[in-house]
C-alpha cells in the first residue's frame, strides 16, 4: 500500500553542492568582520539541483542524518579494530623476539 498524503515516512538525506558564495566555509568576510553566510544560512552547502538554501529546519535534519552516519561508521571501525585485536591475541602472538612470552626463567 501507498502512502497517498502527509509528511514522508522517514527523512532522506539530500544531495548537496558547495555554496558558490562562501566555497563551503560557511562564512563571508565582506571587509572587516565575519558574517554567517547568507545564501546557505551557514549550512556550506545548497542544494544540488537548485541551489537554493535549506529551510533551517531541513539543515538540522540533514545535520543530524549525516552526524548518524559518521557514528555508525566510527562504531563499525571500532568494531573491526577489536576483532583485529581479538584475532592477534588468540594468534599467541607475545611480547619478545619472534612472539615468545618471556617466563623468567
């Protein structure tokens, strides 16, 4: 079944380009100070297709999908990194000269 009206299911993330305006940095410095950019509401990006903003309320949804996205991916490297760990150590690999354990004696 179809959904037929109302708000999306669930939030895609959005395809994004540089804002030409501020080169991605978020920022303009007209001549003395720095203001927040205009163009991207300080987002660093616009959108791919038209280049226009995202609604602030759409920046925070993409923020959020792309911080989830960053802790997911740090979470699985974690995850390879400590089995990695675990595989070394079930090797019998030691602390001395070719992996031997020294014994003290």
């Amino acid at each position: 079944m179809k959904k037929r009206s109302g708000p999306a299911l669930s939030f895609k993330k959005a395809s994004l380009k540089r804002c030409p305006e501020c080169k991605g940095s978020r920022i303009i410095k007209p001549m003395f100070h720095q203001m927040i950019c205009a163009r991207c509401n300080g987002l660093g990006g616009v959108d791919l297709e038209t280049g226009d903003a995202l609604s602030p309320d759409n920046v925070i949804i993409q923020l959020h999908i792309r911080e989830m996205e960053k802790s997911e991916s740090e979470r699985r490297l974690a995850r390879q990194l400590a089995d990695m760990r675990r595989d070394d150590e079930s090797a019998g690999r030691g602390y001395g000269p070719g992996g031997a354990r020294y014994h003290g004696d």
